[in-house]
C-alpha cells in the first residue's frame, strides 16, 4: 500500500523524504496541503508534520511538545487539541496520559507566544495526531477532517464494503487500464468500478467534498484551494470510453450501486446488471475481474463458501486470456476456484487480515502501427 500511495506522491511532483508502515512523508508547501488532499485516491489523511523527536519519559514529552512554535501553526482563537495518539514498542504508552501532557504543553507554549491566560477556541479546529514509534514521537496536524475515504459519493452500503481507498490503492496494484475491460461480479455498492471509472476519467477523488484546513486562512489562502480545484476540474475527461460493468444478484444492492455511481457523476462509465457469478461470461479477450466475493463474515454463509468459489473459478476458466484479482478473508479460495495465484498479498483490510489473491492472464498483442486491435 506504501508504495502505491508513494508512487501517487512522486506523480503530483513530490520528493519522498521517508516511507514507513502506515505513513508516507513527503515535502511541500501550503499547495501540497490543498493538491493532496483533492488528488491523492489511497491514503486516509494528510498530517501536516509539525516535530518530532525523542521522549522516554512524560517529562521529556512535555518539554519536546512546548519546544514546537504552535504558534505559528494555531491562531490564538483555534480550537487544538491532541485528537490521536498511538504507541508501538515505547516506553510512553498510555493515549489519554500522552494526550493531555501534550495539550498542556501546547497550552504553555501558547500563553507566553500570545501573551494570553486562557483561550476561548472559538475558531478553526486543529486537531493534532501523535505517533509514538520505539520512543520516537511524530507530530502532525490533521489538514484533511473527515477521513479521505469519504468522497462523498457512497450513499448507500453493501453488507460488507471495501473503504474507496483500499479499492483505489488494489486497483492500482493491477495492471488494468481505461483501454481495458473491468468487471466486477459482486459488485455491491459499486466501490470498485465508481474508484477505477473515476480513474479513467481522471476525476479527482476530493473534487466533491471539503477539507479541514480550508478554513485555515492563517496557513493557506482560499485562492490556493479555488486553484487547486480548477486545475482537478481541467484534467477531467468526459468523453472517455470504457467497458466497465458490475453485477450482483440483489436488485436493491445494484440500485444503491447506481445511485453511488450517479453521485460519482460516473454513471455513464458503468453498465449495472442483476446477475449471479454463475451467468459471468464476456466474449472478449483480456478483460480483467476485480472483486471483493463473500467471504462468510457469519457462520450461517461459511457453508456455501465452497460452492461459490467452485463457480468463481468455473466462470473464470472459461474466460478467454482474463486476469481475476480477488480480495477475501476466505483461506479455502485457491482450493476451491482450482488453481494457484500468481500472487497473494497480504492485505489487512480495517483489522481484518486478507489476501489480494492475482491470477494473471497473458498481456494483449501489442499494437502495430496502422492496424486496429480488439481490446
């Protein structure tokens, strides 16, 4: 996932300073803050880093934390405080105690920087987040709110939805493109074929939604936010064509797919069908099926897991040259659909440990100049 997210960095014109589990920082300016949030399809949220350092004891917490010029970050009417903190194998551990001995030395700071004794935090939030990893601590200020997952297009669920980062990022993983044909046999909500339309047509996943730090006026001015909006709107194609098409055997799952797609403004790209992954054929050549199948999430469905990775890999095989790449909890699903992926990543999908099974097809002909290839 890493170097997926790492990738679309380096793509917007960004240096990599350091990659790790879970994060991935990368230098800029008071634009970066505003293109990454509208632009960036795979990561949750955008922390502006703001310290970090080493702290084995509260004391050194405290000191560390009021050594920050929060000032130059909070407005003496901004509403701060330490909304996360998390601990890995350091000797700080306690979330609450770290949460409130930064506050209060955040607190500190800002009484001597404003020359006040208390403040009203009436105004923009500043909401901050600490990562404690082996004794050494980040720092960082949450530009983004509402996790980016959140695009604003998901009405309506499935029983079991993959968030749109995670979808946007296994999309990324493959090697599928707009010239190429996507089908999702359980599509449910859609979440696959809206993140890889969007995609296509180079919709930016946060044109439709808003960000904390727009009303940051202190950091970022709101022209930085309107250019960076215009230049999402640009790049956006609406001419392009695609075959991109969902199934489910639940007529009102592929009406909540529908309206998804639509709120997507997508739902031209993609063709909804109430059909089961028995009927799944296509006639073409080197199509792709990405999905996310039933993995028997309750006890009752566990016993029809069987039958139905049988036909996944049925319906597969008789699929001229396609790729399928499977995200499932279902440890049985090689066994089942009859063969071995090409490659299996493990995936913890929230803090459900999966596998990306890859069963990949051959590559199309390339194309000769003057001739026309069925794609």
């Amino acid at each position: 996932m890493e170097a997926v997210l790492k990738k679309e960095i380096t793509d917007l014109g960004y240096d990599i300073t350091e990659v790790e589990d879970g994060r991935v920082t990368f230098l800029g300016d008071d634009e970066a803050i505003c293109r990454a949030n509208i632009f960036l399809r795979t990561t949750e949220r955008i922390l502006l880093k703001v310290g970090s350092f080493k702290a084995e004891t509260f004391e050194e917490l405290f000191q560390a934390t009021k050594a920050i010029p929060w000032e130059q970050y909070i407005p003496k009417d901004g509403k701060f405080w330490v909304t996360k903190a998390s601990s890995i194998k350091s000797k700080l551990f306690s979330p609450s105690d770290i949460q409130s001995i930064m506050k209060k030395a955040m607190v500190d700071r800002m009484k001597k920087s404003f020359g006040l004794e208390w403040f009203e935090e009436d105004g923009s939030s500043y909401p901050v987040r600490v990562f404690l990893y082996k004794d050494q601590v980040t720092v960082g200020i949450d530009t983004t709110g509402e996790s980016l997952h959140k695009r604003g297009y998901r009405t309506l669920n499935s029983k079991a939805p993959i968030t749109e980062t995670l979808a946007a990022a296994l999309i990324m993983l493959t090697p599928w493109n707009k010239d190429r044909i996507l089908v999702d046999p359980f599509c449910g909500g859609g979440t696959f074929l809206i993140e890889a339309a969007m995609m296509a047509a180079n919709i930016a996943p946060g044109m439709n939604r808003s960000f904390l730090s727009q009303e940051w006026d202190n950091l970022i001015s709101k022209k930085m936010w309107y250019d960076s909006l215009d230049e999402a709107n640009d790049m956006v194609d609406k001419e392009v064509k695609v075959d991109i098409q969902g199934y489910d055997n639940d007529p009102e799952i592929i009406k909540a797919a529908k309206l998804n797609a639509a709120a997507a403004g997508v739902d031209h790209m993609i063709h909804f069908q109430e059909r089961p992954v028995s009927a799944l054929s296509h006639p073409k050549k080197y199509g792709f099926v990405i999905t996310n199948p039933p993995y028997g999430e309750r006890l009752e469905e566990k016993k029809d897991l069987p039958e139905l990775y049988r036909q996944i890999g049925d319906r597969y095989k008789a699929l001229d040259a396609w790729s399928l790449y499977m995200i499932t909890a279902y440890e049985d699903a090689e066994k089942y659909i009859g063969r071995k992926a090409d490659k299996n990543r493990k995936i913890y999908n929230g803090m459900m440990k999966t596998y990306f099974y890859q069963f990949m097809g051959p590559k199309p002909p390339k194309r000769k100049t003057g001739d026309s290839v069925e794609k």
